[in-house]
C-alpha cells in the first residue's frame, strides 16, 4: 500500500486528524515534502524548512563517537542564521566516508541555487542564498551508499511545491515525510507570550529505535516566531532539553544522528530580549519545554513494538546523577521491559535494577510502588501488597513506577516502553 497522508489516516482508523494539534502558519516559515524513491513504496521521503528571511538556530548533537556525515557537515556550519533544514529519511548517511559528505555538499551548492532563484521570483529585495545557509538532518539505514542522485534530482520539485502558509495538513504530510520504523507522525504546539505579543512553539520529530540519550536521542525540530538571537536559543534548548529528550529510552542505543534543533523566524514584535534570565522568557521558556516533553513522550509510546508506555519516577535521591542512574537502569532493563509487556508484577526485577546501578542505595530505606500500590517498603515487602492488584494495574496502556531512595531530596524521571516480540520482529526485518 501507498505510504501518504491520505491513506494513513483511512489505515489507522483510530487515528485522526482531529487527534492533532492544530498546528498553523508561522511566519517567515516555508515547507516542502516529496518522493525520491529512497523507499520501494510510494511516500514522502524528502522533506524541506525554508526560511526566506533567514532563521536563528541552535542544535544539539548526538554524543555517539561514531557521527553521520550530515552531523559533520552540521557542525561546521557557524552562520548565526539558516536559510534552510533538508531532512531526508532511509539512509542515515553514516560511516559513507568522504563521498557521503561531498554529496551533502554539492546538494547544498544546488539547493542554494534552486532557492537564490527562488527569491528572484518571489521577493521585492531577494537574496543570495550561500550553501552554508543549509543545515541537514539524515536518518533510515547505517552504512549504505547515500542516494545523492535520487535526492538532488528531486530538489526542482521539492522547490517548486514550497507552501508559504502552513496548516494542519501540511505540518502531517512534514511530520509523516521524515518516518523511519514510526508507526505514526509526532507533532506537538504550544502558545504563549513574550510581553504582550503572541508567539508560537511548533515541533515535529521522528524517532522509534535506536532511542538513548546522550544528547537528544533522535531527530526533532522545533519552530517558532520568537524574535530571538542563536545564542539564546541554544542556552533554551540545552536546558530543556536534559528533561525531554534526555529522559527517554526505548532500547538503550543512541544512533549516529541524533539531532534536536530549534529555529526562530525572528516575526513576532516583542520587545528586544537580552538574557536568558530575562523574565519575559518565562512564559516562552515552558513552551519550548512543553512541546519537547510532548514529543519526548510521542517517541517513546511509538517505540519499536511497544505496547505500553512507562514513567519511571526515582525520588528522594541524594543527588540528581543517582536519580537518573537509577530510571535509566530501570529503563534498560530487558528483564523490566519484557515483565511489563507479559503484565508480570515481578517487582524483584525492579530491585534488580536499582541494586545494579552505581547510585548510593540503602536497600533498608529503599521503597518501591508500581502505580498507586505499594510493592517495597523499607527494605522489605510490603505488608498490604496485593499481587492481584498490580496485576490488574498492569494491563493498562500506561503505566508508572516510583522507586524512593529516601536518601535526599533530589529527583529525575524517565521515560520507556516495554521489549515485546514485535520489537524483535521488527529489528529482524528492518532492511528486508
């Protein structure tokens, strides 16, 4: 069957348009998304941001000492501004050596061609656009050769549809566009003020597999027409992101292109903001964290195979590091994941996990709930446990763990899936 827009939502009954926010138009916000055949299914597999008056940026980067060559290309680029974001899905263009980022090259050489031309004919005072105006997001398969002629011979039509006002379908047929193993699009919005004007946080991301943090755990890309400079943007964005898209695991691995970035159209009128302790960023500051969260929490309930979603709440720690050792020793734990998906109370698992970790425990003080039950209290079972109960509790869709250190006052929270047969079924098949 064809992958596109309007077959995906007459496919997935259950989901609706109408289970979208209402994402709109940004100003000084241009998309465009088509086929290049990179899949042998009909779908968009090329996906374009265009800024026509250039955009402040700021980016985070994937930890991993193994990098594709779009991160390589992404972080030589040092304009404080961006004229555009190409993403391509299917081939992550990782370990392809040199030839890979000369492709990336020459696209870009193209692409700001194509786009010079295009603000020819559309603006009163065009520019010219230079290749480093253009960042890159890969993602699909590491290794192969990267399809530069597919993508570079779509780059006219890619052009010619730019849509200069968004709406709801456009941001879905975007969001569905750069899709690997997701099952569906992750987008999410919030609104809010900077003094008295309005402004707007939009995002879409993709992300399945492969989901770990040690920077951002897979692609995502914020929007918004905040009239503010890079440096502020990056100072927003690494702060938020710690506890979004570094609080989130499906199968323990980061991949070689994980990149979170977040673009500014500069169009709202607000008053000039300077710092980032500036208190009319507050307001903005939370919606930039709310639509991260919210994808955050997409990617993860998509999770390759997954069946339920899992909060993992560590609290009364003695330091923050302890926490978060703690929720992702939980998270990672094939033994947690596969009681969760059989709907198991095997609460031994948990402690399993938290006694593995290298976080100052105290198994006298260590208590553990699964939901609202009370499984492990100071060391020892507790005496109103129920198995029955959690059991109960266990075949909901969502689910959420507490373990408390009593230790401090200190807390992290993670978020999982559980490890199905799907997950392998999937992960045997991905390239066939």
């Amino acid at each position: 069957m064809d992958f596109s827009i309007s077959n995906f939502f007459d496919r997935n009954r259950k989901t609706k348009t109408g289970d979208f926010q209402d994402l709109e138009h940004i100003d000084g916000l241009s998309v465009s998304s088509v086929s290049c055949g990179l899949y042998e299914k009909n779908r968009d597999d090329l996906v374009l941001f265009y800024f026509r008056d250039k955009a402040s940026h700021a980016s985070v980067f994937t930890q991993s000492k193994a990098i594709s060559e779009n991160i390589k290309w992404n972080k030589k680029i040092k304009s404080k501004k961006i004229t555009a974001l190409l993403i391509n899905t299917r081939n992550a263009n990782a370990l392809t050596g040199s030839e890979g980022f000369n492709s990336l090259k020459k696209i870009s050489l193209n692409l700001s061609e194509l786009l010079t031309n295009k603000q020819k004919k559309d603006e009163d005072i065009p520019r010219k656009i230079d290749s480093n105006e253009i960042l890159f997001a890969c993602t699909g398969t590491i290794g192969e050769r990267f399809p530069f002629e597919k993508i570079i011979n779509k780059l006219p039509k890619l052009i010619d549809q730019i849509k200069y006002t968004q709406n709801k379908y456009i941001w879905v047929k975007a969001a569905l566009g750069i899709m690997t193993t997701d099952t569906k699009p992750k987008l999410s919005m919030s609104e809010c003020k900077i003094g008295s004007a309005n402004v707007r946080v939009y995002g879409v991301a993709k992300g399945s597999g492969m989901i770990f943090p040690n920077m951002a755990t897979t692609l995502g890309f914020i929007f918004t027409d905040a009239n503010l400079n890079s440096k502020l943007l990056k100072k927003i964005l690494s702060k938020n992101i710690k506890t979004t898209f570094n609080a989130i695991s499906c199968d323990g691995d980061t991949s070689t292109n994980d990149m979170v970035s977040i673009f500014a159209t500069n169009k709202a009128d607000h008053a000039n903001i300077k710092t980032v302790s500036d208190p009319k960023l507050k307001n903005f500051d939370k919606a930039v964290h709310e639509v991260l969260l919210n994808l955050a929490k997409r990617v993860v309930a998509d999770g390759e195979g997954a069946s339920k979603f899992i909060s993992i709440n560590c609290i009364n720690c003695k330091n923050e590091k302890d926490a978060r050792e703690i929720s992702f020793s939980i998270a990672n734990s094939p033994l947690v994941k596969t009681a969760i998906a059989g709907e198991d109370p095997n609460w031994g698992r948990i402690v399993m996990s938290v006694g593995k970790s290298n976080a100052k425990v105290d198994i006298k003080k260590l208590s553990i709930k699964i939901g609202p039950y009370k499984v492990f209290t100071k060391g020892i079972l507790d005496k109103d446990y129920k198995e029955s109960n959690v059991a109960d509790y266990m075949k909901n869709d969502s689910l959420e763990l507490t373990v408390d250190l009593s230790l401090g006052k200190k807390y992290f929270t993670a978020y999982t899936m559980d490890l199905t047969k799907n997950y392998i079924a999937i992960n045997t098949d991905y390239r066939s």
